[in-house]
C-alpha cells in the first residue's frame, strides 16, 4: 500500500493500459481495487483530482501529471529538467494542511450529487430513512435523506413521476410517497441534490453564483443522465465525481441475516423429525 494519494495515482498511471490517459474517477476506482491506498473520507475521487491539479498547478512542467482532455490526466512521458520546488510528499502535505477544496473545479454546476436508478427495496422506509451511498468502493458511506433537489420515480425504467425536495428533505418527500396514491406504482427512483458531500460525510449549502449557460449546461447534463436519450453520445458533462452508488442498510442486512437464522432452524428441526 502506498502512503499518499499521489504515490498511488502514480502507480495506476504506469500502467501501460493507461498509458493515453484515464479519467480521475477510475483512478480512484483503480486505487481501491488494487488496494494502493485507504481512506475514511466520502469524496475520494474529488481528493484525487484535487491532488493532480494541485501538482500541475505548483510544479507546471515538474509535475508528473498531464492533463490530457476533460477529467482525464495521464503521467508525463518525457522527464522534465526542471528541478522541482516540493517533493510529492511535502505537496501533499501542504495539500491537506490547507484544506484544498475537493470540488473547487466544475464549483458552477448546480448539480452536486446524485444518485441513478436507486432500488426502493433497499430502504427501510419511514419518516426519516436513510439514503445511503458511495462514491466508490473503498468511500464512507454517506446519508442523503437531507439532501434538496429534484427526484424522479420509476416503474422499472418508465418515468412515472418528477417532484422537488426543498421545503421537505428528499428522504421525507420520498418516504411520502410509499404511502400516498404513487406507493404501488414505483419501484426505482433517481435523484439530483443540490447540496455537496463534504470529506467526512455530511451534507452542506452551496452558494451559486451562476451564469445562465452554465445553469443551461447543468439542466442539460441532468435530462441526458437521467433519461439516457439513445443519440446522445456521451453522459452529462462534469458529472461523473457527483455519482453516488447505493449501499445497503445495516437494518436490512440484520434481517436478512435473521430470516436465513430462522430458516436453518426450522429445516433442522425438521430433519431431526
């Protein structure tokens, strides 16, 4: 295991598969995958583009790091002679002494999480259930019922119903509607939150300062991502570090865990019968 972010990034972008280039947030899968680092932060991939920008930033042509195209950053291929002002280390040190903004970059989008195609099943519902997800593999898991924003239900994959989460959080609002004219009619829900993930998990206000076409390009990459229209050929734009994959609730698994307890009993009984 590697003992730095940037030790890590390194690591995945020797590899010659790599060699043209790979968007940051399968770096970040490829880090947890491999088990080159850990961490108990939500927003591991917004820590890793963070770290890459940082080291173009203040070592320019030093940097191990190219940016190559959109999110996507490759290692440097010719070394350069230019001697460098911090080590990798002493950078990312400085990094965190200063805190520096893990989603200071695409900061116009409105968008700032959102989840696709999350199962009903996997919540225990009630007035305040937990939403929870990952950013990836090796992330905290975060609770989104607070979140504000826009949701839309599913039956399967037929859009049934659009609402918005704003005087009443997103957990409440969808909890609302297992129990109202809409409960048997949906079985899947994506949302699209306004609020950001901050490294330890919690949610936060944003202020927007936004132009219309960056609000036009917002609106645009949340219709693409969630009604997926066959002709376009590419996800919505800046998206990709806001996606949270859904986890489990404790709750569930316990149940589980019981109901199979519960069944092993009852088939040895009957055996011993």
């Amino acid at each position: 295991m590697e003992k730095t972010w940037i030790k890590a990034i390194k690591k995945v972008l020797a590899d010659p598969e790599y060699a043209s280039g790979l968007h940051y947030t399968e770096i970040t899968e490829q880090i947890f995958f491999r088990g080159l680092y850990e961490t108990d932060g939500a927003t591991p991939a917004a820590t890793v583009r963070a770290q890459i920008n940082s080291s173009i930033k203040h070592k320019g042509s030093a940097s191990p790091f190219i940016k190559i195209g959109p999110g996507v950053f490759a290692l440097r291929t010719t070394q350069s002679n230019q001697i460098e002002n911090l080590d990798d280390t002493e950078l990312e040190e400085r990094n965190s002494a200063h805190e520096v903004p893990e989603l200071e970059s695409n900061s116009m989008s409105i968008i700032r999480s959102f989840g696709m195609y999350w199962h009903r099943e996997l919540i225990v519902w009630r007035a305040d259930p937990k939403l929870l997800g990952k950013q990836s593999t090796g992330s905290k898991q975060v609770d989104f019922c607070k979140q504000k924003g826009i949701y839309i239900l599913y039956d399967h994959h037929s859009v049934i119903y659009v609402g918005r989460s704003i005087d009443r959080p997103l957990g409440k609002r969808l909890f609302e509607h297992t129990v109202d004219r809409l409960g048997s009619r949906w079985n899947r829900f994506s949302w699209f939150g306004l609020l950001n993930v901050a490294k330890d998990g919690n949610l936060r206000e944003v202020q927007f300062n936004s132009s219309a076409s960056s609000l036009i390009t917002s609106l645009e990459s949340l219709l693409i991502e969630a009604l997926e229209p066959p002709l376009n050929r590419k996800r919505g734009e800046n998206f990709s570090e806001y996606e949270y994959i859904q986890d489990i609730d404790q709750e569930l698994r316990e149940r589980d865990l019981q109901h199979t307890l519960r069944l092993i009993e009852t088939k040895l009984r009957g055996q011993s019968e």
